[in-house]
C-alpha cells in the first residue's frame, strides 16, 4: 500500500492554519505540512495592509486562547501589529518548518482505494496526504471585478484593499473611493487629509458606530495577557455573544417577529441623533442614513468616517455609477467626475456564497463534487466543518459557522474538532474517518430550526437588502444559529459516532509505517 507524502495537509496559513498546526503539535502530530499560495504565515492579515488597517473587536478577544498577547499598543490593534503577532505564533511553534510556500492547490481528489487525498498543485505537481484541513478562511479572495462596466479602461491608478501600492503618492489626487463597507470606512479617513478631492461612492449606507479605542499602557497590556485578568475579559465577552445568540434563534418566534422590527425602528432613531452630532451637512446626514436595521449589513467602528464627510475636500456620491472610464467615473446623471485614481473597495468573495465553490475542486468518494453540491443543494455541513462523501477532511470556517466572536475562537473550536477526530482516528488504528450522512442531515436540520428567527430578520425585515449576510440562494450561512459554549463542548468532546470509521488493508507490520509511527515524525518536506 502507497504511504502518502504527509499525514496531515493544511491548506492555508493564516488565522485557521496557524491555530490547526499548533492543536497538532500538542496531540503529538508532527507530520503535517502547511500549504499557501503566498510566502509567509498570516493570511488576510499578510495580504492587507491599505491605510488605516484594524481590527474591529478589542484585542482581548482576538488572539488565541493559547498565546494571549502582551503587546497589543491599543484596544482595537492595528494591521501590522495584528500580523506581527500571527508570524510570532508560527515561530514560537516552529511552524516555518512545516510551510510549502508559494503552492496553489487546484484541486484536492479523494483516491479511495488509496485512503487519502491527491492535493493536485498549479504547477502540476501533487502533493498526498492522509487527512486535509481546508483553513482558507473566510474572505476567500477580493473581487477582481467590481461589477461595474469598464473598470478595466480607468487611465489613472486603480487601488485594492488587499493590494495597496504603498509607493503610489496620494498627496495632491483625486481620488475616488467605491463602496462604504468596512475597508472603505478605515480608508477613507486615513487618506482624506493627503489628497485634494476624495468622493466616495455609496450604494448602501453604513451603519458606522462610535469605537471605543485607546492606547494601552504597558501595565494594562501586560494584566490582559494574564490568563487570570485576560481570560475573565474573555469569559465577559463570551458571555455576552452567548446571551446575545440565545435571544435570537431561541425567542419565540412570535415575540421575535414583533420586537425585530421595533428594535430597527429605535435603532434608527438613536442612530439619526447620534449622525446629527457628528455629520454637520443635513442634506449629507439623510444620504448617510441607513434605511434596515443595524444588524442587516456588518456594522462597522469608526470615530472617522462619518466625521470625514465635515471636511471641505470629502464628498459623498450616491448616483448609481453608470460606468468607468479613462477618465474617471460616470453616473447616471450623465455626470464625469473626474480621477487620478480609484479605490475599488468593493467586497470578496466568501465562504458563504456557494459561488466560491467551484465544480472540480474539491472531489471525494465516488465523484462526489463539492461544488455541485453546494451551488444545488445549497451550503451546509456537520458541525461546520465535515460534509458526507468527504472522508478525511474538514473545514475551519464552513457553512453557519462564525459564532459571533473573534475569529480566533471559531478556528479553535473547527479546528479543535478536527484534530480531535484524526487523534481518535489514529489511536483507534483506524485510517479514514467520514462523517454519516445521518448526522449531517439531523444537524443541518437542527441549523435550519435554529435560523427561522434569523431568516425572517433579514429576508422579511429587512427585505431586499444587499448584504453578505444573505447569499445567492437566500440563506444566512455566514452566521452559526447555536450556543457558543455548546459548540466548544462539541469540538474538545467529539462525538465520534457521527463519524463512520475503517481500515485500509496493509502489508505486514514493518514494511510501511503505521499512523501511530508517522505522528510524531516531522513534516521534513
């Protein structure tokens, strides 16, 4: 019997391959290896790095729970900062020794008769491993295209959030930003006092709420890395995701459908005071004024953008934009307005969006396609992270997957699930391991109960909105409808009869290395 190159294959360095790695290492697993398209660990955190890059949750909550960091300089981190500390983890964990930099993976194909997967790489190379976690994450790639005819003919520069040419000098341009999501609201200010005329392009406005951010002194920034001090700010703000979660999928559903639409309606109203306080122009305070709920689109901090639109050389622009061209952007009033360069703040493509999923991507047992699956039957998964036909292979942020928290606590508890089950696999003697399709159809029905509250929020409620939150077939994948708690309980105590488990046939003992033996071998290549 072929032995594959690796034991454990992870796609993905950033937030979710880092944390994967480390949960390895700590269950004696050493042969695996972590594969990425760029050359260093840190994922969306290495790859963005526009002006004014932060996180938007105090810092407490994201970092891991393992590797609480004394060094955050604010309550909301800044990006390089935020990246800093991820290539720390990795070298603290000697992770750089796993790492196969450089590689795309095309395609990941199921070889049954072997018991493990065929990673098949761009340059045609293959890579095998026993069992593969997907940690891609969640903004999978920027939009190349924005959606708007003639982005390619622009003259002038043309700016991405993940791909920020730091060398192009602003001082003096104008510029134009499209789009008012959450890079928009970090970029905009911070490049509002260099150039001569900014306009920003609104289709939708945004909820930006006041941040409240500081810097730490070093004291404080020493006590949150405390497991004592930090880890009770944690609880704190499980705590309150966890009453926060409950309230929703477990109102009943009358009651909800009543107060849903009161609290959009306070909301607002709160929201247009607090717009009054900051915004001077009242004709730019009502174009600012979302017209759904706070929660329909992600909210977004800020104690910046709204106040930008104060400054004589800030405009807000929201004509529908009929086209690019050389010259700028026209709208559909017939208008030129006229650039020197144009920031596409224009979104990524997700996780939740079964768009993302490509037919012949990822291919399991007997020719089951993942992407097929998910553009016709639409997103879902057991536990978030296994899907049937699928053996020896999970994903860190799958369907209905984010808890409400830091990142960083959704990887642990997808990525703590699946190490959970390759250690049992091994020490069970077992080799492939395959979520029953019992257990995920009993889950994602249970998913589908718990959304009913959710789905009415944003397909009744707030009805016709564009937001990521709401995919192309209608549902609300990107959120996870259950407590917090109990899915940590799920991935530290796996249920492993949801699992379907056997053995490949072998030679004699000695003539292969068992799992048990390649464990705790290191990665080497």
């Amino acid at each position: 019997m072929t032995e594959p190159d690796h034991l454990v294959a992870i796609i993905g360095a950033g937030p979710g391959g880092i944390c994967a790695s480390v949960l390895l290492q700590r269950k004696g697993i050493n042969d695996f290896v972590v594969i990425d398209q760029a050359a260093d660990f840190g994922g969306s955190w290495r790859d963005n790095h526009y002006p004014g890059l932060g996180v938007d949750v105090p810092g407490f909550t994201y970092q891991y729970s393992f590797a609480r960091n004394p060094e955050w300089k604010r309550l909301f981190p800044m990006g390089r900062q935020v990246w800093e500390y991820h290539r720390e983890v990795a070298r603290e964990h000697d992770l750089y020794s796993h790492a196969r930099w450089n590689t795309r993976v095309v395609k990941e194909e199921w070889d049954d008769a072997a018991g493990f997967w065929r990673l098949h790489v761009d340059d045609g190379s293959q890579i095998t491993a026993r069992f593969v976690i997907s940690a891609i994450g969640a903004y999978i790639k920027a939009k190349e295209d924005p959606g708007i005819p003639g982005y390619r003919d622009f003259a002038g520069k043309i700016l991405r959030p993940n791909d920020w040419d730091h060398d192009y000098d602003l001082s003096g341009k104008r510029v134009a930003v499209i789009g008012t999501g959450a890079s928009s609201v970090q970029i905009t200010p911070s490049i509002a006092p260099e150039v001569a005329a900014l306009e920003v392009f609104q289709r939708t406005p945004v909820w930006a709420l006041p941040k409240p951010d500081f810097p730490l002194p070093v004291p404080v920034r020493r006590a949150m890395a405390t497991p004592v001090f930090g880890g009770v700010l944690s609880a704190i703000a499980n705590l309150v995701v966890e009453a926060a979660l409950r309230l929703v999928y477990q109102t009943p559903r009358p009651l909800f459908r009543a107060a849903a639409p009161r609290f959009d309606s306070v909301s607002r109203a709160l929201y247009r005071l607090y717009l009054r306080s900051v915004v001077r122009d009242a004709d730019v305070r009502k174009r600012l004024m979302p017209d759904y709920g706070p929660l329909g689109k992600r909210p977004t901090l800020s104690n910046a953008f709204l106040q930008a639109f104060n400054r004589d050389n800030v405009a807000l622009v929201d004509e529908p934009i009929e086209r690019i061209v050389a010259g700028g952007i026209e709208t559909a009033d017939g208008r030129l307005h006229e650039f020197d360069a144009i920031v596409l703040a224009t979104g990524y493509h997700l996780f939740s969006d079964p768009e993302s999923y490509t037919e012949g991507s990822v291919v399991g047992r007997d020719g089951f396609d993942l992407g097929v699956f998910y553009n016709e039957e639409r997103l879902q998964a057991y536990q978030s992270v296994a899907v049937p036909k699928l053996p020896n292979r999970w994903m860190l942020v799958g369907p209905y997957s984010w808890i409400g928290t830091g990142w960083h606590e959704l990887v642990e508890i997808s990525s703590s699930h699946a190490v959970n089950v390759i250690d049992a696999v091994i020490a069970r003697g077992a080799d492939v391991a395959e979520v029953s399709q019992e257990a995920h159809e009993d889950y994602h029905a249970m998913i589908r109960r718990n959304d009913e509250n959710i789905d009415y929020y944003f397909n009744t409620v707030n009805a016709g909105l564009r937001t990521y939150y709401v995919n192309s077939a209608g549902d609300m994948p990107y959120i996870r409808p259950t407590s917090l708690f109990e899915a940590r309980k799920q991935s530290r105590h796996v249920e492993l009869d949801a699992y379907q488990l056997r053995t490949l046939a072998r030679p004699a003992v000695g003539e292969v290395p068992t799992l048990r033996r390649r464990m705790r071998a290191g990665a080497g290549k």
